[in-house]
C-alpha cells in the first residue's frame, strides 16, 4: 500500500535534491500544502512614471498598468528501486541512506534537466528555451551574432543587457563546454583573458576571480546547451539551437513550485 514515509527520510531527500540541482538553491521555491497549483498575479505592463506638478493640479489617471496571472502546475515525477527485505536484514550499510542518495541523484538529474530544456507541457519550462511565458526571445543579446564562439564582447554586452538591480545578484548558466571556450579566449599577445587568482596581470573579464565571469559567479549543467548554430539565435524548440549562456537574478526570474509530501508505494513480495 502507499504511506507517508517518515519525516527525516523526506527532508534528507529533498536537501539532497536541491544540493544536486543548483537552480533549486537560486530560484524561487513555493510548496503547495492545498489545491493542485499555485496562481499568483503577474504584471502585464507597468504603469506610466510620475510627473512634476503644482500643489492644487489634479494627476492624470493612469491607464497603462495591467495585471495578469501566471499558474503554477506540479508534475508528478516517480522512479523505482527493488530493494529485497532480506538485503535490510543482513547489509551492513545503511539501505535507507543509500536509497535516499541515488533516488536524490536521479530525481536531481530529471529535474534539472526539464529546468534546462523543458517545454512546459507535463514538466518545467526551461531557461534555454525561447517563450512568451518564460524567458522570451526580446530578451536576447546578439551581439557578434554571425559567430557561433562566444567571445568577450559577447560576454560583457549579455551582462551590461541587466538592470543594474539584476546584475549585482546575477549569475551566470551554461554548459562546460563554454566554460572551456572563455577559459581559452586570448588577447592579441596569446594571453588569456580570463586570469585567475595570484597569477598574471588581472585583466579581462574576470579580475583575480576564477570563479566569476565579469564579476558575477557561474553553475555548470550538463543540460545547458554545448552547440550553438549562431550564437543569440532564438533556441525556440530546443536548448541547443543558438543559446550558449544565459545571466540573471535567479531570484527574481525562476519560480519552482513543490508539491508537500513524499508518497513512496512499498511491495511487500
């Protein structure tokens, strides 16, 4: 029959999916207690900026502003794992802990995959893929368009694209086969831009900060796209058709909602 497993081995599982999945430590995350999805306003168009005026005038009403809604839906995600009651009986590890590790793991891959990728239909909609409901197209920077390597020009006109509101908790995604390409730009002189910490002159686009990309710091996923066609091309239908990176306030731009309760189906065999 199903039951609830018991509390420590749900918050084990679930911290060890949101270690596994790093845009589960950057977004925003809503756990659904009651009904079946969560919908919240969203604002369509803003209203028009204050203006200067005399003690007695009367504003001007605003007509611009629009509010919208957005809906959450959770998905079910399940796996199976055949562990023999005998195994319980006479293992010396700890069968619980190693089942909560691989489920983690494959649970974070699925995840963090439709994070990445999907298309929104029965899973998430991913941050690669171009949509009037997520990150849309307008938001593209294509710059140095007709090359399929970034480059720091790319790099620096992505950033600069933010809001200076945006950039100062930005954070870079992309595949490691692009972390490879920056690591490898070169000046003129075969120098490489990107100069690590104690060695070289700290220039270019990160300054004796490994870690960060003009500043702000960057996650590898595999699920990111390592092909670009052109880069900043529209990625519609698939993460790998023209994105090679993308850079904001996760915070702000990524919203995750969980369904509360961890159901696991025991076969007593």
């Amino acid at each position: 029959g199903y039951t609830i497993p018991y509390e420590q081995f749900e918050t084990d599982f679930i911290q060890q999916v949101d270690d596994e999945v790093f845009l589960r430590q950057l977004a925003t995350k809503f756990t659904l207690t009651n009904g079946q999805r969560l919908t919240f306003p969203s604002r369509a168009s803003d209203l028009a900026d204050a203006t200067w005026g005399t003690e007695l005038q009367v504003a001007t009403a605003d007509s611009t502003l629009a509010v919208g809604q957005r809906t959450l839906t959770p998905h079910p995600m399940t796996a199976q794992i055949l562990v023999s009651k005998l195994l319980y009986g006479v293992s010396s590890l700890n069968i619980d802990g190693f089942v909560r590790e691989r489920f983690g793991y494959k649970y974070g891959i699925t995840a963090e995959k439709a994070y990445m990728e999907g298309l929104g239909a029965g899973r998430p909609l991913g941050v690669f893929i171009g949509d009037a409901n997520g990150l849309s197209t307008t938001r593209d920077v294509t710059t140095s368009a007709s090359s399929a390597n970034p480059t720091a020009l790319n790099l620096i006109a992505t950033f600069y694209t933010l809001k200076p509101q945006y950039r100062k908790s930005a954070s870079w995604i992309l595949n490691r086969t692009w972390m490879s390409s920056i690591r490898r730009l070169q000046d003129s002189n075969n120098n490489f831009i990107w100069t690590p910490a104690g060695f070289g002159t700290a220039q270019g686009v990160t300054v004796g900060k490994p870690d960060t990309i003009i500043g702000a710091p960057y996650y590898e996923s595999e699920y990111a796209p390592s092909v670009a066609t052109a880069a900043g091309s529209s990625g519609v239908g698939s993460a790998s058709s023209g994105y090679f990176a993308a850079v904001g306030d996760w915070k702000r731009a990524y919203y995750i909602a969980d369904r509360s309760g961890l159901g696991i189906a025991m076969y007593d065999q």
